[in-house]
C-alpha cells in the first residue's frame, strides 16, 4: 500500500474528533524545528490524518513577513520539521510508520524489517518533513551523546517531492538541532548512489573525527562508504542564503575601501569634440592609468673594426673548445651540492659559459683577458684535481687544442698561453679524453647559444 492510501485510510470523518487530537497535542508539548511554534491547528478539510495534523500546526504568514526568509520559506510551503522517536505518542507513531514506509519505497535493496527495526528503536531518533499531505521525508540517525556524533541510518524524501530542495533543508534543520545536544559530527555509510548527496550536504570521505571516538560503536557496512561531516557551530545553517549575501557585501565593502571600480562617471561629450586623449577620459587617471614613457632610443657604442676582428677571431676559439668531447666538464660552474669544499679552494673559479658571455658583451677588449680567463679553468681543475682523474686529463687535452687554435686564427702574434708551470708534464699524463668520475670538473653540457666551429678552424684531438 502506498503512502498516500495510508494516510487516507487513517484520515477522521469527524472535524470534532480532529480538532480534540490537535488540542491534545497542543497540550502535550510536542517539540518542532526551530522554524515551527504552537499555534492554532489547521483547518478539518484537509487530508491528512488526525495524527498527523496534531503534529501540524500553521503560523501566521504575515508575522512571518518580516522574520528569517528561510522560515518564511518553510511557511509558504506549509513543511515543518519536527524531531520525533518511539516515545509511545500515537502522533509520533503514526508519523514513524510513514516515515517507515518513505525509507521502505526509496531504498527498495534494503530489507522491511531492518528498517522497521531501526526507525522504531527507542535509541534513534528521526526527522521528519511534515506537510498538510503528511510525511514526506525523514532522516533516522542514532546520536551517541558521550561520544559527540551522530549516525545518520536512513535518508530519503518522498517520489512526488523530489528535485524540491528539501533534502538540503532538512539536513540543515538537523544540523541546528544536533547543535543544541552538544553534537558536531556525522557519520553516515553511503552507497554509490547517495555519495553525491552527501558531498553537497559538507560530507567528505577524509575523516577528521579520531578512531577512538567512533570504532565500535557503529556498525561496517559492505559496499558503502564511511562519510563525515563536521558540523561549524558559528554557521547558521537555517540562514544559509543571509550569510552568503553578509559575505558578499562584506567583500564588495572592502573592495571599495581600496578600489574605486564602484564609481560611475560621465561619458564623453563628442558633440564639441571629436577627439579626446586617454589622459581626458573621465576616470582613467583615478583608476591609476599612466601614461608609457617614450621609448628613448640608445645609440650602440661605436666599436673599432680592429674589436670586432678580435671579437670573431676568439669567438672562433672558443666555438672550437666548446666543440670538443673532453670540454664537457668545463661547460658549466662546478655544482655547489656536488662539490661543496670545490668554492673552498678554488677562490676564482671559471667556465666556458661564462666566457661566452663575456666575449658577447665585448668583454675581451684584448687577447690577454680571452687567454687569463682560459688559464683559469685549466689552473683550477689542476688544482683541485689528482692526476689520474679524467678531469685532469681532460684539461690538458683542452689546452693542447686551445694553443693549436690560436696558432691558427693568430698566426702573426701565437704564443703559448700563461698556464701552469707543469703544463708539459701534463700532456705526457694526457693520454686520452677522459671519462666522468666523483671528482669535481664541471656540471653536464652547455645550454644557450650553440656556437658552431669555423670551416676553417678543423684540428686533431
């Protein structure tokens, strides 16, 4: 039997006897929602049960005009939340059976009497959304007040209600309830089918509520997921809407206080004039618009044909060095995490990057200061480095080809460069290019410009 035959079959012929249950209610002092009060019951031609109707109870919409727009919200539609258990009230008994059956209709996966079983145990508790048509959605949830959460079992709203809002609602109502019990946690177990409700109710699968609080106290669930959702006690959740445009207006007032985006101004006057400048545009210079500044052209310092000749003569050198396979540990500065004592006892280190910068921004004003510079990286890797290392060894064959391509691009004025004393030892110890070993050289190849050897500028390793 559906929910709606139920309620009819339990709805009273006589107004008297309906009117006499509303009062009996009244007197009980039955407990709603923060969004209901006692008031007058409503009216006898409505078809719903007498039960429920005691349950039910109008307010005065006009009263409600100026109040919290959520609650006039909930007036308009004629829904009240109420909070209800297995107290042994025929009202609330009533109201459980159709919450009973709403669960019962929506879960169809569920078995009857588990459901049965939970809605109408005394240690839960449910929620119920209850209309001049009666019941049309619950939450059962079980609070375990010495461990500060909630277990929400059973959540659903009725077929004919759905895609309403009311399942945000009345989460939110039962979010403000569980705050007056000194609950700020909920734990539910959710199938495939219910995770995207909850994660827009502020569940989330990260649990932030500790182990010990809730593990053997609720029970595991195959195939759902364990969700929770910690509950803000300074957020009115019956208010959401008033405090997103608090918030709003909130950031527009701080916006204004350093921005002046807000201000309108009058627009332009082309009646007079047909032109204007961007400086004469209303608000332009308020909103801080400066004018560029105009380009001053640099004139290029005059440099003699005989600087650039040098310029391309040691540019050809150098290409040749960074050409070669054992100048791989000179391309780059020696890494400072690889070699931490390195810049210890090197006090002028040296590499080839850095004299390819050098030579293009016309550093090398002179052959002297190309042939210092390439003395230092040969000097340094000596220095720190034994003979036997590859490193060494790629110095001197470095240094071989260096004097090799100076003879040839400075034929006139070759001189072998001011390297160290034992450089001649050290082509006997250089056999071959070496290999990388833990010793410290250099840091992988070069990145930039590639520059490229010189037809003529071809030699033997």
């Amino acid at each position: 039997m559906s929910q709606t035959a139920t309620l009819r079959s339990n709805q009273s012929t006589d107004p008297s006897k309906e009117k006499e249950t509303a009062a009996a209610a009244s007197a009980s002092g039955t407990t709603g929602s923060s969004s209901s009060s006692q008031g007058a019951s409503m009216p006898a031609t409505l078809t719903y049960p007498p039960s429920v109707n005691s349950l039910f109870e109008s307010k005065d919409l006009t009263s409600l005009a100026l109040g919290d727009p959520s609650k006039l919200k909930d007036a308009k539609d004629l829904v009240q939340f109420r909070v209800i258990w297995n107290d042994g009230r025929p009202e609330h008994m009533v109201a459980l059976i159709c919450a009973k059956n709403i669960f019962a209709a929506q879960l169809p996966k569920m078995p009857k009497e588990y459901i049965a079983r939970l809605v109408l145990d005394r240690s839960h508790r449910t929620m119920c959304i209850i209309s001049p048509k009666g019941v049309i959605g619950a939450i059962c949830f079980r609070p375990f007040f010495s461990q500060g959460f909630a277990e929400i079992v059973f959540c659903a709203v009725t077929s004919s209600e759905q895609v309403k809002g009311y399942g945000t609602r009345i989460m939110n109502h039962l979010k403000e309830h569980v705050k007056t019990e000194g609950i700020y946690y909920f734990l539910t177990y959710a199938d495939n089918y219910a995770t995207g409700y909850f994660r827009k109710q502020g569940f989330t699968k990260n649990l932030t509520l500790p182990p010990e609080r809730w593990k053997g106290w609720i029970k595991d669930y195959d195939g759902g997921t364990l969700m929770e959702c910690k509950i803000n006690s300074r957020v009115n959740y019956l208010d959401i809407p008033g405090t997103i445009a608090a918030q709003r207006e909130a950031v527009y007032a701080r916006i204004k206080q350093i921005s002046n985006t807000h201000s309108v101004y009058p627009g332009l006057d082309f009646s007079r004039r047909k032109s204007y400048s961007i400086e004469e545009i209303p608000g332009v210079l308020e909103a801080g618009w400066t004018s560029p500044k105009k380009k001053v052209k640099t004139e290029e310092p005059q440099r003699s044909p005989e600087l650039i000749e040098l310029q391309a003569r040691l540019a050809a050198v150098l290409r040749g060095i960074q050409s070669m396979k054992d100048s791989w540990p000179f391309k780059d500065a020696v890494d400072r995490n690889v070699v931490p004592d390195y810049y210890t006892v090197i006090t002028e280190p040296m590499h080839l990057r850095e004299m390819e910068r050098r030579l293009n921004s016309y550093y090398y004003t002179s052959r002297e200061l190309f042939e210092r510079d390439f003395a230092l990286i040969v000097n340094n890797c000596r220095q720190y480095n034994d003979k036997s290392t590859s490193y060494y060894k790629c110095a001197c064959v470095i240094e071989e080809a260096y004097h090799k391509l100076m003879a040839l691009h400075f034929p006139a004025t070759a001189e072998p460069s001011a390297t160290a004393s034992d450089g001649s030892q050290a082509k006997q110890d250089a056999g071959s290019s070496g290999t990388s070993s833990s010793s410290a050289g250099g840091s992988g190849n070069a990145s930039g410009v590639k520059l490229e050897p010189s037809p003529d500028s071809k030699m033997e390793d």
